[in-house]
C-alpha cells in the first residue's frame, strides 16, 4: 500500500483536546527548540477551542494514530491558516512534510470553494521557507519570504538612541491607547507590501483588530506593556510611532509591531524606539529579542541589520484572492 492510500485526512471537530494534546506538546517542543518560543499558552488556548467543537480545521490519522493537524479561523469575508504541524509517524515512510502537505490541500480546497470567503492569508513561521510552498503555489496564492531575526542582548548592548525631536515625547503603552494607534498603523501601511500580505494594515477597523489580538490574546507571547513604547506629537497628540513588544519565552521578548509615521521617517524614530525597548528588556533580565520582516521589505531589513538583529530563520507568508467574477 502506499504511504497516500494509508493516510486519513478527517474533519477537525470530531477530535477533543485530550486527542490533540501529545502532539501540540511535541509542537510545543519544536516551537522552543527552532524559535526559543513558549508555544505553550497558544496550545492551551487552541485546547479550549478544540473542546468547543467550532474550529474549522483537519486531522490527519495514520494507522489509526493522529499524526497531524491543521486549522484556520475566519474573519468576516477572510480565513486565515492559523497552523499546520505534524510527526511522521513510525510504521511508515511518510515525512512530516507529506503530512502537512496532505493537510493543506485538504483546507485549501475548502476554504477556497466557501461562500463568502473571498480571501485565504497564511504565515507558517514555524516552517523553513519553501518547506510548505508547493500546495499553495498549485491553488495560485502568492508567497511572500520573512526574516526571522534575533538580538543578543547580552553580546550587543543597546546604544545610545538619537534624541527626540523637540515635537515630540516618548511614554509607555496605555490602555487607552488602541484608536491612535490604529489610526497610525492603517497610516504608516498605506501601499505597502505588508498591508498586501495582511489586509487588516489597509483600515482603522482591521488595526484596531490587530492591536487587540498582539495585546490581548497570548498567539504572539504575553503583551509587555513596560518594553513598549508610543511616540507622540506634541501638537496634536497623534502618534509619530511605536514599538509593542510580547514576551515569548521567560527570557526572550518579540518586538509585534515598530511602527513610524511616513511623515516622521529618516529622523532615527525607529532606531530610537528600538534601542529603547532593548534597553528596558535588558534591565528586566531578558538575554534575546526577536522579530519578523518581509524580506521584500529592504528599509526595514537594514534597519534591524544595523540594530544587530541576525536572521537565524525564514519563512512564507501565503495570500490567496478570489478572482473578480
């Protein structure tokens, strides 16, 4: 029989949290081995999930034993690929890559032939770059490369940061502080290709929505509201930038989001917002920082090169729209 005729690919609500549980804690494992990332609260909230019945996704079960997973969420006219991991199994010569492969068609097909759904995003960033293109390319989505970046605090000490602007002061992240952001980051992203690659940059609503996910819900580690950093003008009170950052790891922090008002660029705003976070992480003990960039995205690649981030990983981001009819 070949390794494809052995492979079941079956509806993801008919398993519970306990049928999932090994291999998220073996995903768990990968997630800190390759990325130096706690996967574990993003488990347990998929676990919670998993118990409720509701999240659209597959299994694969390989002789009977489960041998991987995929899922997805939606959001309004969108549904986004949240995860796919898998092991091989050890009575046969599948790869976890097969699997995972088997998985994504599966969920591509679906959601490309649901009503309503005009647009399906994906950013794997457990998975190498290319590992996982194939299926995707085959369905006509588009794959953009992302740098995964790493700072040693302990080796590269923050600098000294260029000086404020006189328009302009420097606070940490408040509560009240989500509409102006949104309306900085739905700004700052106008035409931009990461707005192309994740379209909740292109409006104040979807901002506000990305905001809420980074601080609110532990998918990009614990939101660090000391590390994070708002800029504003002195004139109006709107932001010239930010920088939000998450602890992923008891020692290691993830910049979200570094943002600068395109109004405000070339004045060392961004170097400014980094170094001060790096030097608030380094005084609560943290030995790494990390954090993701489109490759396409040179400015921003420079940027971090020259703040001593070294790329240690690369991955894809997936979009996929449905033709106008």
């Amino acid at each position: 029989m070949t390794p494809a005729l052995q492979l079941e690919i079956l509806d993801l609500r008919h398993f519970s949290a306990a049928n999932l549980r090994p291999l998220l804690e073996t995903e768990a494992r990968v997630w800190s081995e390759r990325l130096e990332w706690d996967y574990r609260p993003s488990a347990n909230l998929l676990l919670q999930y998993l118990d409720s019945r509701i999240l659209p996704g597959y299994v694969a079960v390989e002789n009977g034993k489960i041998s991987g997973y995929v899922f997805c969420v939606y959001e309004e006219h969108k549904a986004v690929i949240g995860d796919v991991f898998a092991m091989p199994p050890h009575s046969s010569d599948l790869t976890a890559a097969h699997i995972e492969s088997k998985l994504l068609e599966a969920l591509i097909e679906l959601l490309q032939h649901s009503p309503g759904i005009n647009r399906v995003e994906s950013q794997l960033l457990l998975h190498p770059h290319d590992e996982l293109s194939a299926p995707f390319q085959a369905e006509g989505f588009g794959i953009h490369r992302r740098l995964f970046m790493r700072r040693d605090l302990r080796l590269s000490p923050p600098t000294a940061p260029p000086e404020l602007p006189p328009d302009v002061e420097m606070r940490p992240w408040r509560e009240d502080d989500f509409n102006t952001a949104a309306r900085l980051i739905s700004a700052a992203y106008a035409g931009h290709l990461d707005s192309h690659i994740n379209d909740q940059y292109r409006s104040v609503t979807g901002s506000l929505r990305f905001l809420h996910n980074i601080v609110r819900f532990p998918g990009c580690g614990y939101f660090d509201p000391a590390a994070s950093r708002v800029l504003i003008r002195r004139n109006s009170n709107e932001f010239a930038g930010l920088v939000l950052c998450s602890r992923v790891r008891e020692d290691v922090a993830h910049i979200t989001q570094l943002c600068v008002a395109k109004e405000e660029r070339g004045k060392g705003l961004g170097q400014l917002l980094i170094e001060t976070c790096a030097a608030n992480l380094k005084s609560q003990g943290f030995r790494a920082i990390t954090l993701t960039v489109t490759a396409g995205n040179e400015t921003a690649v420079w940027l971090y090169r020259r703040a001593d981030f070294q790329t240690i990983h690369d991955f894809d981001a997936m979009l996929w729209e449905k033709p106008a009819s």
